[in-house]
C-alpha cells in the first residue's frame, strides 16, 4: 500500500470517529430531552453524525481493501486505536446545555473543515465532505440558537452555559492539531491546513459567545491533547465499552 | 309576601322551562351526532360533540400519545448498545418516529381542549395511563426485534381500525403513524429473522424474547370485552370499530405464520388452528397480570415513571431559559 494510501484511511478514521463518537453521545439522549421536539432535533443529529463516519468508515474499508466493514472500524479497535477529539468524548451527563455547546464548538470547526475539504483532489473525500456539510451547517445553526437562548435566558442558565463553556474550553486547541499524515496529505491536495482555520473559528464563535453574553475563557488555561495520536481522557473506554459489548461477546454473529 | 312568593314560583316556573329547552336542544343534538355517526360522517374540531365522547377521546388519544413517549424508553436503552452501525442507525430513527407518534398525536388531542403540558403533566403525576406493554424490561437485543415485531405489529392492528374512527384528526394521526409503524414492524421482524439464522446463542436470545413478550403483546388489546368498561360506548361512537377480543384474535391469526415462518415456537400449548372458524384457538391470557401491571406493579413501572419525571425535571431549567430569551425578544 503506497504512503499516501495510509495516509488517507487514518484521516478518514480520523473523521469517522469523531462523528462516531459523538453520535454516540448524542444519542444517549434519545427519550431524555428536555422537550419532545428537542428530543427529535437531537436524534437528527446524531443520525447525520452516524452517517458521516458510517461514510469515511467505507471509504477507509476501501483502501484498505482487505474486506473491512464499517463495522470492523467501529466494534473491534480498542481505545488506543480511536483517533477522535477528546472533546467529542466527554460525557455530557443530561446536562443539554453541555451537548449543545459541544456541537456548537465542534460544528463551527466541522463547518470550516468541511468546506474545504470539499475542494479535496480525492474525489470520494470531497463527495463526503458535500454532504457532511449541509448537516453540520443545521447543527451550528440549532446549537447557536441554543447557546445563546441558554446564555442570555435565566440567570440559571446563563451560569450554566458559561460552566459548559469553561469546561469545553480547554479541549479547543485539539480542533486544529495536525501532524505528519496531514502534511502528505496537504502536499498532495487532498487536506488542507487545519491551522488556517483559527481564525475565522474565532469569529465565529465569538460572535454567538458574545450574542449569549458569555466570555470566552483566558487563553492562559492548559489544552488538552492527544485523540490525534489514540490517548484519550478515561471517558472513552467506558463508551466503548457499552458501545461494542454485543460484537465482542458474540465476534461470529451477524447481526 | 305574596308577591315574593309569586315571584319566587314564576322564577323557578321559568327556570324549569329553561332546563326543559336545554335538555330537548341537547338530546337534538345528540340525536344529531348519533346520526351522523351512523351515516359514518367524520366529527371535526368544531363540531358539537356529547361531553362523554370528547372526555373519552382525549383519554384514549393522550394515553396513546403517552405511550408512543414512553416506549421510547425500553428501546432507547439498546440505541447505545446496538451491535451495527446499520442496526443502530435505524433505531435512532425508529426511536426518533415515536416521538414524532407522541407529537402528532398529542397536537391532534389537543383539539379537544386540552394543551399538552396539562397532558404531560397528568402522565408524570402517574394520574394518566400508557400501554401497560412498556413496563416490560427489555433485556438482551432480541427484545429490541421483539418490540418492533409484536408489539408494533400489536398496534398496527389496532391503529389500522382507528385510521377509521369517527374523529377526523385522530384517524389522520393514525394514517400517517400505520406507515411508520409498518416500517417498524418490519424491521423488528427482520431483527429476529437474522438472529434466527445465526449463532446457536442469537437463536436461543430470539427465543427467549419471544417468549418473554408474547403474551404481554396479546394484553396489549385490552381486556376481554366483557371486562372492558368503555368499550360499549367507544364501539357506539364509531371510535372503535371492533371489539378487542376481535382485534386481538386478528393479531395471532397473522402472526403465528411469521412466528413459522423463521422458526420461532409460539410460547402457548393451547395454540392450534381451528379449522371450523378458520382462526387460532390460543390459551387463557393471564389477566391478573395484566392488571398487576396495570396499576402500577409491573417489572419497570416505578423506573418508567421515574425517567419520565427526571427528563422533564432535568429540562425544565432549559424550557425556562427559552421562554424567558422569548419573552426579551418580544420586549425589545
């Protein structure tokens, strides 16, 4: 398999789990909302999330060519073996403040991403990133609604939000870290540099922070780091642990 | 003295007369209304209605919504825990179509004059009742095919007939929900379908979920009719047009075969076709149960009731918020 090649399916895991394990999240929600028709807005969304790595999961099982599923991807790697954000991991503890900032940061990063990625000069990449961005576009869109609902509403929730933010915070640098497999990738004109997007980020999430009368936290705090590279926060192997119970128990049943 | 008391007569002479108006125009109307119902004209919003026909749609359309709103839970527990993405993918969206049962149906009860937070709250108080079916614990992914299967396949039967009751937004609600619920169905059946050709231990989950959910599905219908204390007027008014007995004697006749059909036994030694009447001959339902279940004790009443509650409490300082971010906007 040529460099590039193995280049391309980490970036797609990349991608597929961190949607992967947000979906996750997110669906844990799924008959607890606050209100039934949030209750239908966030099982949308999980459901994009769940299409979006069910897609790159494909793509990378393509590559690799060795007769891997989706599947494969998803239920049989460990948790050194995830490449998503630690930010997409945290657990959200029914507190739907928490989720939504956590799209909101998260969707205004995939929104930036996607977009370029949509000029990719690996045809299926680019037809994935079309897609994933009309979905993440409704998601910045409802969770920005809803930052800013929950930061200018009640005192109560203005307090809560401006915690969910403060604690969010120090995993937004994770959003535009990079190595050597983006390098090749960038070189080769199917990636682009994830750095460049800081800036309009901070637009935009500044102008709904400060929409919400929230303040964004000192940028003198620690960052966390580390999904890039499969060490994450304790939360995953919980997640994971749940999640693909079934296929380890049952590893020839077809389901 | 005279006078007060000739008054007092001509009062109550002309009082009587008025209760004696009201009843005739009442009993005209509902002489009406029992009319139209037996042309099989279709009752509107607006439409004069007997109190005891709306106050018995609404409890049987909000415990119906209830019950979409709280079936959501059972299966909702296997969404973080299903064993393929493919698999996990439709229950989300499945899960997701019974809070959009809940919404529909909940609107559409909302006609009758009752918003929907008096309906909720009715539910979290435990004054309302939902399918007695959902305080059955789901235990292994086999229930999940079980549920979709039987107990969707339960109320598909029973919902195909209210497609065709007497009140118009409740029969609409049930056109648009039937072509869910199909979907539904299917994929439930499908679930068992593959568990059936699989492994020996997926064989055996199936099984055991078949047998932990039969007869709680055959419960769904209700009460035998004799025992059914709403049924002589609901069946009047067009807004059931069968008996439950009946319903429920439609639901094993079309799904023993399927049961046959992927190898899964019928957990009822009583069962057994009966070619006089051309239907099955089952086994005695146990119905202490079902009342056991009914009033409060069954396996996951308690805990049904509970999460319910935690949702609501949980999102009530988010509900706050929006209504008062709302409340700035229309003020500035």
């Amino acid at each position: 398999m040529t460099e590039l090649n193995i280049a391309l399916i980490e970036y797609c895991l990349r991608i597929a789990d961190n949607s992967l394990i947000h979906a996750q999240r997110i669906a844990d929600w799924t008959g607890h909302g606050p209100i039934l028709e949030e209750d239908i807005a966030m099982s949308n969304v999980s459901l994009d999330l769940l299409g979006q790595a069910r897609g790159f999961y494909t793509y990378a099982s393509q590559l690799e060519g060795n007769g891997k599923s989706e599947d494969f991807y998803a239920f049989h790697r460990g948790e050194r073996d995830f490449r998503n954000r630690l930010m997409v991991e945290q657990p959200d503890l029914k507190d739907f403040g928490f989720t939504m900032m956590k799209l909101f940061l998260n969707g205004c990063f995939d929104y930036l991403f996607f977009r370029d990625l949509m000029k990719s000069r690996d045809e299926t990449i680019s037809g994935l990133a079309a897609k994933s961005i009309k979905e993440v576009t409704y998601h910045v869109r409802h969770a920005g609604d809803w930052v800013v609902r929950l930061g200018d509403g009640t005192e109560e929730s203005h307090q809560r939000i401006q915690k969910s933010l403060n604690e969010l915070w120090p995993f937004t640098n994770e959003l535009f870290e990079q190595n050597e497999v983006d390098e090749l990738l960038i070189q080769n004109g199917a990636a682009f540099n994830k750095k460049e997007l800081k800036v309009e980020w901070d637009a935009m999430v500044n102008e709904i922070i400060t929409k919400a009368t929230l303040i964004i936290p000192s940028d003198k705090i620690y960052f966390h780091s580390g999904g890039i590279n499969g060490v994450h926060s304790e939360h995953l192997g919980f997640l994971l642990a749940e999640m693909q119970y079934l296929p380890r128990m049952y590893p020839d049943a077809i389901w | 003295m005279l006078v007060s008391l000739i008054l007092a007569k001509l009062i109550s002479h002309l009082g009587f007369m008025d209760v004696k108006v009201k009843t005739d125009d009442l009993s005209a109307k509902e002489t009406a209304f029992n009319n139209s119902i037996k042309d099989g004209k279709v009752i509107e919003p607006k439409d004069w209605m007997p109190e005891k026909y709306r106050k018995q749609l609404l409890r049987m359309m909000s415990q119906h919504a209830h019950s979409e709103v709280v079936g959501m839970l059972p299966e909702g527990n296997w969404i973080t825990r299903a064993p393929s993405l493919a698999r996990k993918a439709i229950l989300i969206a499945k899960v997701q179509d019974e809070a959009g049962h809940g919404l529909y149906i909940y609107s559409a009860a909302e006609t009758l004059g009752m918003d929907r937070s008096e309906m909720v709250d009715q539910l979290l108080s435990g004054k309302a009742k939902y399918s007695s079916i959902f305080n059955y614990p789901t235990l292994t992914w086999a229930d999940i095919g079980a549920i979709g299967w039987l107990v969707d396949g339960a109320a598909i039967v029973n919902q195909t007939v209210l497609a065709k009751c007497s009140y118009g937004p409740y029969s609409r609600a049930m056109l648009r929900i039937c072509r869910e619920e199909n979907f539904h169905n299917k994929q439930g059946y499908q679930i068992l379908a593959f568990l059936m050709r699989g492994t020996k231990e997926q064989k055996e989950m199936a099984q055991d979920a078949m047998n932990r959910w039969w007869w709680p599905s055959l419960m769904m219908f209700g009460p035998s009719d004799k025992d059914s204390p709403n049924s002589a007027d609901l069946l009047k008014w067009k807004v059931k047009l069968y008996t439950n007995d009946d319903l429920r004697q439609r639901f094993i006749d079309r799904t023993v075969e399927q049961a046959e059909a992927i190898g899964l036994k019928v957990p009822d030694d009583k069962l057994k076709w009966n070619e006089e009447s051309r239907h099955y001959d089952f086994g005695e339902i146990n119905w202490e149960e079902f009342f056991q279940v009914i009033n409060g004790n069954g396996p996951c009443n308690k805990l049904r009731l509970k999460q319910r509650n935690d949702a609501h409490s949980n999102g009530q300082w988010v509900r706050e918020a929006a209504k008062a971010y709302s409340e700035k906007r229309k003020a500035n």
